[in-house]
C-alpha cells in the first residue's frame, strides 16, 4: 500500500521534498562556511566525534528498552526514563560505600561489578513492577490509555524516588584507574569514554544476539510479530512481556551506571531529558528495531555533540550549543520526512502503528 | 495474591501489601510532612489520616473478597489479619530503625516520624503494643463497614470522605465560606486552628451521611419522576437546568472568590487547548506531542505585538488576538506538512521536536533582540472592552469563558460536519478513508490548522493573563498534559475534556497546598484513573460502546490493581 | 438546642468585644488593612517557592531556612504560634501567578516569603500586594524587580538576595583587577538569572579592557559540556565565567580538565552553586575556582550553627545555596512584624501598610548573610559580595570556604 502511493508524485511530495531541500541546502552551507573559517583543527572534529559515540552509546542503550517494548506491546513506555533512573541512584549508596570502604580503590573491577549488578536488579524490579501494577491490566484498552498510565506512572516513580532519597544530587565516586586520556595512535580519548562506548557496544552485541539466537529470544520475537499466534504455539505472552520489560530494564540499569561513570552526578529527575533523547533515537532508527535504535542513538549524539559547531557556527550565530536540540529535532524531521518510517523501520510502516 | 496464601490465612497478601504502601509512604516523607496539618485539631493529623484512610481502604479490600469466598466470619478475619499485617510491617521498620541508621541512605526516615507511629512513646513496647492495636481495630473497622448493608455503607463512606477532603482542603475552604456573610460563622465554628474542630468533623460527618442515605431511599422515586414528566415538562425542566446552568457560571467568581477563579481561569485555558488538541487527536487520531508550540505562537504573537518592553508594535489585545490565531493556523499548516506521511508515533515524536524546537528558539540568544530571551517579554497589557478591563482572574474568567464558547461551539458543529466524519473516517483506518475518496492531504491540514488556532487562542488569552511571556511556560510537559486531559477525560469527547480539565488541571491546584506531593498524587491519580476507569471520566458514546462489546471479562479486578498502584 | 446555644455565645463574645472596644482604644486603623489575631490564632506566614519539579531542590532548601528561623524563634512570635503554610510557584511566571493568588485569597496571612524564580516574582508580587501583602524572595536576583521604574504594584517587595547588577560586576572586577586576565568566555543556562549575570559580568568586563571571547548558552539538563567546552577553547580565553546552578555547573567544571586547552583557564561561578551539593556535583575539580558570594566570615558562627541545626533537623547539608537568604528573609518578616504589630490584651492587630513600612525600614538587622538594610525599592542585601576560591580541605569536607579569597571593598 505504501508503496503503491509512493510511485505517484503527488503535490505535497513535492511541497515535503522542497522543504527536505533547503534544510540539507542550510545545513550544507552552514557546514561549508564553518570549514571555510577553519576555526576548528581536525583535532578539534576528532574531539566531537568521540564525545558523540560516548554520549550516543547512552542513548542507543538506553532506546533498547523503548524499541523492545514497542515491539511487543506497541507502546511508549514513557516511564522507561525513570526505570532508567532508579538503578544508578539506588546503586550510588553501593558505590559510595565502597568508596568510603576503600573496597573502590583496592578492587574497582569487583566493585564496579557489583555497582552494575545492584544497578540493573533494581531498574528490572521496577520495569517488572510497573509492568505488572501499570500496563497488564490494560492490555486491551485503546492504545492512547497504556500512555497515560505510562505518563503518570513516570510522575508516581520520580517522586517516590525524591522523597527516599531526597531532591538533592548525589556524586558517583572518582574511579582513579578510568580518569586521564590516553591516545590510540593519534587519536586522544577518555579512558572511561572508551570504556563507556566499550561497554555499551558489547551489551548491545549481546542483546542482539539473545534476541536472534536463544530459544528465548525467538518466543520474544514470535510474541512481537503476532501475540495471538505466538500464544497458539505455546508461548506465554504474559511471561514474554514481563520478560522483555525486565530485560529492557536491565539494559536501562546497566546505561545508567554508565552514565553516571561519564557525568557522574545523579538525582531523581535526571531520567527525564536522557529517556527523551533515547525516545527520540528509538524513533529515528525506526522504533521497534533493535539496530535501528543502536543507529539511532549513536547518529543523535553525533548531532549533538557535532551540529551546533558544524552547521551554526559559519553563520555567525550566538551561543550555538542552546540551539543543540533544535538541530536533532530538525534532522529528525529530515529523516522522517525522507524515511517515514525512520532509518531501518520497514518492517512496522503498514501496520498501524 | 495467589489463592492458595489467602485460604491459609485470609487478607494476609493484601496485608502485606498494604504494609508496603504504608512503609513507602512513611519513607517518602508525606507522612511527616502532613502532620504538621489536622484534619479533625487535636484528634487526627493530615499524615495519621494518611496511613488510616490507605489502611481502611485496603483492609476494606481483604474483607470483600473474604466476603466472597467465604461469607461474613472470613470477611471479619481477612480484615483484621489485613490490618495487623499492615501495622506489623510499619512495627518492623520501626524497630529496622532502631537498629541501623536508615538515615544515611532514606532522607526521610526521621526520628520524629518513627516517634509519631509509637504514639509519641517513650518506650518502644507499649508504642509498639498501641500501633498493633489500631491496626487491628482498623482492620476490624474496615470489615465492619464491608459487612454493613449498602444503604448506611455508602452513608458512612460519605461521611467519611466528605469529613477527610474538607479536612484536606481546609486553607481553599475556609477563606470562601467565610466571606459569604452568615456561612462565615459557621465556617469559624467548623474551622479551629489548624482542622476541623471536633463538633464541626462530627457535624459534617452526619450531614454527609444523611445526604447520602436520603438519596438512598429517595433518589430512585425522584428519577421515576423526572422519567414520568410529559415531553413538554422534561423540555421545561431542560430548559430550567440550562438557565440555572449559565446563571452559575454568569455569578461563580464572585461568589467563589479570587482564588478558586484563577483555578477556574487555568481550567479554562485548558479547556481551549484540549477542545483544540482534542481535534487533532480526538476526532482526526493524530497524535501530537507538540502542542504546546501553538499556544507559545499564540502567546508570543500578543507578546510582541503588545509589549512596548519591545516596542516594535504597541497594539492592544484585540488588534493583536487575529494576529496571534493566524500565525498559529499559519503554523499549523507549515508544521503539518512535513509530517502528512508520518504515522503513530513518528507523528508523535515529530510534532514533540516541534514544540521544543519553538521553545528552543525563544529562548536562543541569537533572536533575543526580537523575542526577548532568557528575560521574557513583560508589560503585555490586559484585554479591555470600553472601560471594563479583564485585570484579575475574577474579570478574565468571562473572556476564557466566551473563548471556551465559541471554541466549543466550533468545534461541536464541526464534529458533525463532513469535514468532521472525514476525520473519523481517518481516525478508524487512514488507507480505506483514502480508499473512499476523503482527501486525506486536506482532511489532515485541516485538522492541525483548527486546533493551532484553539490553542493559539488560548496562548493569547493566557500572555494577557499573566502579563509576561517566558520559554520555561512552553515545555513539553504542558503538551503531555493536555493530552492526559483528553484521554482522562475520553477520548474524542469534549464534555470529557472540561471534565478531564478539572480533574487534571483544577485539583492540582488545589492541591498547590500539597507542594512538594503534589506530582506524586497527580502521577498516582493519572495510573488509578485509567485503571479504573479505561474509557475516560465522560467517554463519547461510540467509544465506549466498542470499549465495552468485546470485553470477555468486564474490568478483571480493577479494585486491586488500583490499590497496589497507589501511593 | 446547640444552635441556640451558639447564638447566646456568639452575642455574649459579641457584646464582650463591644465592651472592650469602648473600654481600649480601637484597633489601629491602617489605610489597606489590619490582620486581627486572636488569642491562640496562629500568626500566619506563607512561603511561594518552587518545591516541585526539576528545580525543586533549589526551593526545597529556601524553605528549609525558613524552618529553622522560626525553630530558633521557639515557633512562635509575640506570644502567638507561627503557622507556615506554602505553595509551589513551579519556577514560572503562571506557577507564580497561581500560587500569589491563592496566597492573596487568604484573608488570614500577614506575609509572604519567596518566590524562588524571578520570572515567577514578576507576575506574583504585584497580585500580592494588591491584598496588602509585602513578600521577601530570597533568590530573586533579575534587576527590573527593584529597579526604580519598576511601578507601585512592586511596592511590597523586598529581597535578601543580591540584585544581578552587583554580583556580575565584582566578578568582572575581580577577573581583572586581581586575576588580571585579558579575554573571558561566559556560559549561560537559559535562567533569568544566569542571562542577566553573564549580561553584566561582560559588560563590566569590556568596559575595564577586557575582550570577551564567546558568550556561549546550554541548557540546565545538559550533562555533556564537551562539545561546547571545546568550541570555547579554540579561542583560548584565560577566564570562564559560569554563574549557573549547581548541576550544569558541576558538569562544567568536571569536563573543563577534560577538554585540551582550557586546563589552566581560570574558573568562576557564583552564589548559585556557592553550596555543599556543588562540591558533591563537582568534586576535586572545583578546586582552585572562584565564587562570588556574600561575606559569610563576619557571621561565620551563626553560620556553623544553622549548618548544626540543618543537619539534625534533615539528616542532610543544604542542598542548594539559598538557605541562608531564606533564613534572613524570615527574620526581617519575624522582625517587622514585632514592629508593626499593636497588642490590644490579648488580641494581636497587624496592619498591613505598617508592616510593610516596617520591612521597607529594616536597617542594621544582623542576618546570616550580612547585615540586611533595605534601600527605597526593596533591595535588602549586604551589599559587600566577596570572591572565595576553593580549596582540597572544603571540598573534602564539603563546607563552603570560611573566608573570603578577595575584597572590593
């Protein structure tokens, strides 16, 4: 169907296509006019290109949970930023006791280990719950109702949260043996950066591969592609939701220690602007799709981190960075306007989403 | 939950279910928070209440399923177990208390709040002893009210209820009763120091209580009657309602004074922008995340043309409102173009980078010279018509109520217009309303155009209101909120949305008081709500007759769900 | 039967009032209004801050000052309890709006502390003074709020807290008078506050000789400063002026070593992260920065005391660092009040005009963030604002700084 309409070239695919070509017309002489003043090294680029991936690994981690749920339940999960939240921050008491222990500067591996595996037990207790409590009853309502328990369920977790642990910030721990940078070649990188993008590359790997491989992981796709045949063929879709609630939760967990080893403040509205973000990449990718929303991720942060300087900064414009999330929205329009569906989300564009 | 633990002992799970809503509530601070207030002075504190009423209502819970399986003795047992289970989880964390410093990691476990569940013991024992007691006497209370007949349950329930919110309520209540005239003294008598006094808890309880049982008994021969009228006399009775009905809303500020006319005034501005959004998602099921960017267009637009901080322009409100409701139509038209293919939630994730690339851009350095930045444009002059200028909430109700109209009355005969079964058409399945020769470029534009315009409205309105205009009014969360009110209130239905508007928008601020719980409740509310009730507060007919034909088993044990996802 | 009954007690109180009417001078009479409080009525005070919502912790530890300055006051004030109630103004303007209103609806409240956001102050003072109640924010700092064009509708407000046209400047002095830099980039977070800061601190900053490099922007929730780190360090300037709150500038000042060429640039903030949970958020990388702040070391004991009580009382340090302007801000009302109030036997009268005035004539009032005098248009503030660089032991020990690093005056 889709593609039947898109073979006739209809007024407003003409009017879209005209505004995709000045947005990439703007974005092109920007670019040109920034290289041509030349105020930035290669370094420079080299620079923002690196604190994207790291930033963007965050993101893609993090739009696992979204793209993993929409792909059963074809929901937002919009309190996906809070499960995101409340592993770190229960897990931060854990690494500030080490710290104070001295267990963080004799073992940091174990230690940290055991900062992860809090981290993620928590944030999978909680999607768990609020799969439970949130969204099984309302498994055959309209599709708009799951969101607003989503929506209000996110409110309910970030002020539970505030009132146990309070409305101030809370610092993780300097872990020595991941500060400075060290060089691989010519290239100058953050040694908890590697290790961020490291961590989260490899998880993700292994995520993928758990959804393709494991017997597991088919009967969560078999539930994705259709729950009542899945059903027929044995498959317990409640479990299989639960199941993929808790694993986006963990994913959430583990990006949330990540997180707080780069930026290492945490507090309880810190999910919020991430969990956004990672929506964002999730739908940019082509939500639903477990690549697209690593793609996703990692292309928003590199627009982050790059587009305020490449694009805005040869037009002359004042403070660039404020205008950073304009710019990803912008090209979430330019992508979205090309690829309805979003980078890799072919398979979802006829269903009605 | 599993049946086999509640035939060994009954109420035990939800017990301890409750014992873990109230230990939460204890560790969240609410309940040391609110009993600095009283709902009934010297008897029962706001954060006491809290506990009480959480633990009625749960143990009332555990009675009616022991009432279901096993009659009224296994009712009586599932309610005091439910309560003893309840206090014995407060009582360990008491004593978890004494042994470890909880303090280091849960800000809120307080010495003073684990003072307070001893009773304000010295010794840990009897404390102990009394907290154990009154959860039994809870329990056994909440089983007795399950084991009532219906008709002095619901009375006792009302009692209740009404004694508890006007408790909460107090500092809303009490300055509006006592400005009208002889309801003052009364208010001074019920109202003492900081809750209701004793003889005034005890006076309204019964009120409420004989209310509700009259109805009881009566109601049902008043309805028969109603029912019994000739046409001519239900039209007359209509009729009477309506002129009532516009009578009220013609003298509600002055007779609810300043406060609750601004609520009324926020409820409005909601009004407008949900009745608009209500378009778009409602009749046409496009799901917009960026509302909000419409009602800034409408806000900046005033802004900029009336504010001589600026001083480009120095129009009046009414030059400048055309201005405002063009520019957002204009808006809506340029923002729905890109987006005609999207679906779903590509929509929704582009219409929210929408409304945050519009915040984004007030507040940018780079157009401050034009929009005013960071710093906001102030001095926006109010609306006036001759010399009567629409100054304070009590005068701006009546402007927001003449846009609700019109807003209403557009958006009602558009609903029932072609264009409007257009866009059902494209709500139920875009391919076969395309299929069937709607246009579904136009039916699509058109949609987005009407509700910018509302809501362009509204930010008109609202710029007026408040005077200056700032980016941090204009976040997403405004667009989330207006749309929980249309799905609150249902889906498509625009009493649903002055319905969902109240409840989302009018009882938080009320709640202001609340402060710091305030988004919890709200959070909570917006889970219990939907649970509860899936449709919405005031569905549209057709809804919910599809919401309710295919269901196999209608609302599977809401009432338990709902309690374990509250506070 | 109990109706009756409360007829003859309202008649004979009636009458009893009537009597000692005649018997005592009236009730001093005040051109807006006079608050009667009986014997045993609370005297009520209502704070409008922001406690909800992602600033939260910013509103969250003004209150707590509040708290404890009436703790120290025994919770009660000229014989009568002192009865705090509040409202969150949500840190904009229809939030202040809202919470004045309801403020203003209460026939019953003699004053009001906050707000917290400027940009909720702007709207929310003139509806309250309207109903004749005078307000002290103890962190509005936008300069238009005291500024002698401001209006009459201003006329109730008052602040503790530095107008933005005084701190901006020591900074921009301090950066070359003392520090003697040249070039100056600045970063702003989109806040009222932060804008108009970084506003006067460049202003000042040319005018004494100095070249400003960049005026950069982020937004509060940002959390990877990097990339605009990194844009500001291709011009190379000596001197980075941040006056935001305590996360972004946490971030900040964690990622300026990381970024190649900014390790030796100096850094400056000011009060708005001059606060314990800034250490936290920043940890060993605030070492060596300066803040802008009021001259804490003349009152460093009654500090130390409040820090005492504060801890007991939350179990926590301040988590923002406006608690001891709210602190202030109760005293002045604590101190107007006992001013303005009249005692009729056991009847306290409060008029309304008077107490402002009496706000408006504070002057000397020894506080915890100075001694307070207000001038004609609100501004309460010690006006000497000092610069504090950090060091290893308090940030170690999350304490501010005890004295200053450099005085203008």
């Amino acid at each position: 169907m889709a593609r039947l309409t898109r073979r006739k070239l209809t007024p407003t695919d003409i009017v879209m296509w005209t505004i995709g070509a000045i947005l990439i017309a703007l974005i092109l002489w920007g670019s040109i006019a920034t290289l041509a003043r030349g105020a930035y090294s290669l370094d420079h680029w080299i620079d923002f290109t690196i604190f994207g991936l790291a930033q963007g690994s965050i993101y893609a981690l993090i739009a696992m949970g979204y793209t993993m749920v929409y792909g059963v339940l074809r929901m937002i999960n919009f309190a996906h930023s809070e499960v995101f939240m409340s592993g770190p921050y229960t897990a931060y008491y854990v690494a500030a006791y080490f710290y104070r222990s001295g267990l963080l500067e004799a073992h940091p591996v174990l230690s940290m280990t055991m900062v992860f595996l809090v981290s993620m037990a928590v944030s999978t207790l909680i999607a768990y719950l609020l799969e439970m409590i949130a969204y099984r009853p309302l498994r055959s309502a309209p599709r708009l109702v799951p969101l607003i328990t989503a929506i209000g369920a996110s409110f309910f977790l970030q002020y539970v949260f505030r009132g146990l642990y309070g409305s101030g910030f809370q610092a993780y721990p300097v872990i020595r043996a991941l500060e400075g940078p060290m060089y691989i070649g010519p290239v100058r990188i953050l040694k908890f950066q590697l290790l961020v993008i490291f961590a989260a590359a490899l998880l993700m790997i292994a995520l993928y591969q758990f959804t393709q491989r494991t017997r597991l992981g088919r009967a969560l796709r078999s539930v994705s592609e259709d729950k009542e045949a899945a059903a027929l063929m044995g498959v317990d879709v409640d479990r299989m939701i639960s199941m993929t609630f808790m694993i986006g939760g963990a994913a959430a967990g583990a990006a949330g220690v990540l997180y707080a080893i780069m930026f290492k403040q945490v507090h309880f509205f810190m999910g919020f602007i991430p969990g956004l973000k990672a929506f964002t990449a999730a739908v940019l990718g082509g939500i639903g799709n477990i690549p697209g929303a690593m793609l996703g991720g990692i292309f928003l942060g590199l627009v982050e981190s790059i587009g305020p300087s490449l694009f805005l900064d040869g037009l002359g414009i004042t403070a660039p960075y404020q205008l950073k999330d304009a710019i990803a929205f912008t090209m979430l329009v330019l992508v979205l306007i090309f690829r309805p569906t979003g980078i890799l989300g072919e398979r979802l564009a006829v269903k009605k989403a | 939950m599993r049946p086999e633990t509640s035939e060994r002992l009954p109420g035990l799970s939800l017990g301890l279910v409750a014992g873990a809503c109230l230990v939460l509530l204890t560790l969240i601070g609410i309940v040391e928070a609110f009993s600095q207030r009283e709902i009934v002075s010297g008897v029962l504190s706001m954060g006491e209440g809290l506990l009480l009423f959480t633990g009625l209502f749960i143990a009332y819970l555990a009675a009616d399923r022991g009432l279901r399986s096993a009659g009224a003795g296994r009712a009586l047992a599932a309610g005091i177990v439910c309560g003893v289970a309840a206090a014995a989880l407060l009582g360990g964390l008491v004593l978890l208390s004494r042994a470890v410093n909880l303090r280091q990691v849960l800000i809120n476990a307080s010495p003073a709040v684990f003072q307070m569940l001893l009773f304000q013991q010295e010794e840990l024992l009897p404390g102990l002893a009394l907290l154990g007691a009154t959860g039994l006497l809870a329990g056994a209370a909440a089983a007795g009210l399950r084991l009532l007949p219906p008709v002095p349950r619901k009375a006792v329930t009302a009692g209740l209820v009404l004694v508890a919110g006007l408790g909460m309520l107090q500092d809303t209540v009490y300055p509006v009763l006592s400005s009208w005239g002889p309801l003052g003294d009364i208010a001074d008598w019920v109202f003492e120091g900081l809750g209701l006094s004793r003889g005034g808890a005890l006076l309204l309880f019964l009120a409420a209580a004989a209310a509700s049982a009259a109805w009881a008994v009566k109601g049902q021969a008043l309805r028969g009657g109603i029912e019994k009228l000739s046409p001519a006399g239900r039209r007359g009775l209509r009729f009477a309602g309506l002129a009532l009905l516009a009578f009220v809303l013609a003298i509600l500020p002055q007779a609810l004074g300043l406060f609750l006319s601004e609520v009324l005034t926020i409820v409005g501005l909601y009004v407008l922008l949900g009745l608009g959004l209500n378009i778009v998602v409602g009749f046409a099921g496009l799901l917009d995340l960026g509302y909000v960017a419409f009602f800034a267009i409408g806000s900046y637009t005033v802004a900029i043309l009336t504010s001589p901080e600026l001083g480009f322009f120095s129009l009046g409100f009414w030059q400048a409102l055309p201005f405002a409701v063009l520019f957002g139509v204009i808006a809506g038209v340029l923002l729905g173009i890109p987006v005609l293919k999207m679906r779903g939630d590509y929509l929704a994730i582009a219409t929210l980078g929408f409304g945050e690339i519009i915040r984004i851009l007030v507040l940018s350095d780079s157009l401050r010279p034009w929009l005013g930045g960071a710093q906001g444009i102030g001095k926006i002059p109010k609306a006036e018509i001759g010399a009567f200028e629409f100054a304070g909430p009590q005068e701006i109700y009546y402007l927001i109520l003449a846009g609700c109209f019109l807003v209403g009355f557009i958006s009602w005969r558009l609903r029932d217009s072609r264009i409007g079964r257009a866009w059902m058409a494209v709500r139920e399945d875009e391919d076969v309303a395309q299929a069937m020769g709607i246009n579904l470029v136009a039916a699509k534009l058109l949609a987005f155009a009407t509700g910018a315009g509302f809501s362009a409205l509204s930010g008109a309105i609202f710029a007026s209101k408040i005077g200056s205009v700032y980016p941090h009014s204009f976040n997403v969360m405004i667009s989330i909120n207006i749309l929980c009110v249309i799905i609150v209130g249902g889906i498509g239905s625009m009493p649903g949305v002055i319905v969902g508007a109240f409840a989302l928008v009018g009882l938080p601020e009320l709640l202001r008081e609340f402060a710091e719980y305030r988004l919890l409740v709200y959070g909570a509310a917006l889970v219990a709500m939907m649970l509860l009730r899936p449709e919405g507060l005031w569905p549209e007919a057709t809804r919910r007759r599809e919401l309710h034909e295919g269901e196999i088993e209608p609302q599977a044990e809401p009432p338990a769900a709902a309690a374990a996802g509250r506070p | 039967m109990t109706r009756r009954f409360a007829l003859v007690v309202a008649l004979v109180v009636l009458a009893g009032f009537t009597l000692a009417g005649f018997a005592q001078a009236a009730p001093p009479k005040d051109p807006i209004g006079v608050v009667t409080i009986k014997k045993g009525q609370p005297i009520h005070i209502a704070y409008w801050m922001v406690v909800a919502g992602p600033d939260a912790s910013l509103g969250t530890d003004t209150k707590r000052g509040v708290e404890i300055a009436i703790q120290d006051k025994g919770g009660k004030l000229l014989g009568h309890p002192i009865k705090l109630s509040g409202q969150d103004e949500g840190c904009n303007a229809e939030g202040g709006q809202a919470a004045a209103t309801k403020i203003a609806s209460d026939p019953t409240v003699v004053a009001a502390i906050g707000s917290n956001c400027s940009s909720a102050a702007r709207p929310g003072a003139p509806i309250l003074w309207k109903a004749g109640i005078p307000t002290v924010s103890p962190s509005n700092t936008a300069p238009y709020l005291t500024d002698p064009k401001r209006g009459p509708e201003y006329d109730g407000y008052l602040r503790t807290a530095h107008n933005d046209k005084v701190q901006g400047a020591v900074a921009a002095q301090f950066a070359i008078k003392k520090l003697g830099v040249k070039t100056a980039a600045t970063i702003h977070d989109g806040s009222v506050y932060a804008e108009q800061l970084q506003a006067v601190f460049a202003e000042e900053f040319k005018k004494l000789g100095g070249t400003i490099t960049s005026q950069e922007a982020v937004a509060p929730t940002d959390t990877d400063m990097r990339p605009v780190l990194t844009k500001i360090a291709t011009q190379k300037p000596q001197f980075i002026y941040y006056p935001i709150f305590i996360a972004a500038a946490g971030h900040i000042t964690r990622q300026v070593k990381e970024v190649a060429g900014l390790e030796k640039t100096y850094l400056m903030s000011a009060d708005g992260s001059f606060s314990p949970d800034f250490y936290k958020a920043a940890g060993e990388a605030a070492v060596g920065m300066f803040h802008s702040s009021p001259d804490f070391s003349a009152f460093a004991a009654g500090y130390k005391g409040f820090l005492e009580k504060h801890q007991k009382k939350y179990g926590e340090k301040p988590i923002a660092p406006f608690h001891a302007h709210g602190y202030d801000a109760a005293l002045m009302v604590f101190h107007a009040i006992e001013k303005a109030a009249v005692k009729e036997g056991d009847t306290l009268y409060i008029p309304r005009k008077a107490l402002r005035d009496a706000l408006y004539a504070t002057q000397g009032l020894k506080g915890l963030t100075g001694t307070l005098t207000c001038d004609s248009y609100g501004d309460c503030a010690d006006p000497r604002i000092a610069v504090y660089q950090q060091t290893p032991e308090n940030i170690k020990k999350l304490v501010n700084p005890e004295s200053p690093f450099w005085k203008p005056y």
